[in-house]
C-alpha cells in the first residue's frame, strides 16, 4: 500500500467509528422523528411536468411545467409552479378553449381557485389575447379575474386598463377601468403615415 494512503484511510476509519458509536449510544431519545411543517416542505416534488388533468372522467386540462410541488398538508392545502407554467384548457371535444402562460403560478386546492403571477398571457379560442402580470381563476364561480393593468389584443382594436372579469373561456369579459381602446386598422394607418 502505497504509504500516502494509509493515513487517508485511518481518518476514514476513525470517522465511521465514531459515527458507528454515536448510533449506538444506547439513548433512544435523540433519535425521536421532528414533526414536518406542511407549509414548507412538500408532499410531492415532480420536475418536467407534462400531465393532462382530468374532471369527473373528462380531460379538461394540460399542463406542462419545470417544476411541480403539492403542499396537500399546508394549513392552506395548495400546488405550486414556481418555475413557469403552460396551461391549455379543453372542451367535451378535446378543442383547446383557452391557453395561459406565466411566471408561476399556484393553485389553492380547497378553494378550486389559481393565482398566476408575472408576464401572464392569456389566449381564448377567438385569438383574442390578454397581457397582465396577474390573473385569478376561479373554477367555483367559472371566472377570470385580475385588478392589475392589462393589454387585451382583438382582431379589431386593442384595448388597456385596470382589471377585468371574464367567464372561464375568456370570451364575454369588461373591461373595469379602461384607459385606452384603439381601432386596429386606424393603428396600422397611423403607423403607415409615418
């Protein structure tokens, strides 16, 4: 043996004897399991997350994400995204109805209610597309609803304010406090002229 190793090997030995005897020590206290905290540490932990969801036996959602973690024992039982989250939204058909993307998002399970937060763009099924940084879903009352500044493009015009409130398929929504509604066509003319 080579005579460099041997005190390697002796320390590596004296470690697991002192280890090996601390386990044994006869005190069986100081091996007594800590409770877990619910709010901090997840029941699940899923990376690169690719899961159709269903309701009642019908596939309703797909849902792709980096990261995946359920807090089902949280004083607030919830799943969260925190890494990004795509979203497509099905009818009886299997026709999407509605996409969403955004930063992160967190869906609070008792409640049936999602919170998406930062660049959160929405699209339903008329192409008609919605910009904010946040967005509430609630699936009990089947609304959307957001109090931030939002940037919704139609075909037709564009249209800015604060908040709005839509039904689940993005499709009947008002806007709350419009500060802007600017026809398509007079925009691209104006953009022509220049």
């Amino acid at each position: 043996m080579h005579p460099l190793r041997r005190p390697m090997l002796a320390a590596v030995a004296t470690a697991l004897l002192a280890a090996t005897a601390a386990c044994g020590s006869g005190d069986d206290d100081a091996a007594e399991p800590q409770p877990v905290n619910g709010n901090t540490v997840p029941t699940m932990i899923t990376d690169s997350v690719n899961s159709l969801v269903s309701d009642s036996g019908i596939t309703r959602y797909h849902i792709v994400a980096p990261l995946w973690l359920m807090f089902d024992k949280a004083d607030e039982p919830c799943w969260k995204f925190p890494e990004s989250l795509h979203l497509e939204r099905y009818d009886d058909n299997m026709n999407v109805t509605a996409t969403v993307d955004c930063d992160s998002a967190v869906y609070f399970t008792a409640m049936k209610l999602w919170r998406l937060d930062g660049n959160v763009r929405m699209r339903n099924l008329d192409g008609d597309r919605f910009l904010t940084e946040q967005v509430f879903w609630n699936q009990q009352s089947h609304t959307v609803y957001s109090d931030m500044f939002v940037h919704i493009e139609r075909s037709d015009r564009i249209m800015e304010g604060y908040g709005f409130i839509s039904n689940e398929q993005m499709t009947r929504y008002t806007l709350r406090r419009p500060t802007g509604i600017f026809p398509v066509r007079d925009r691209a003319r104006s953009a022509a002229d220049q």
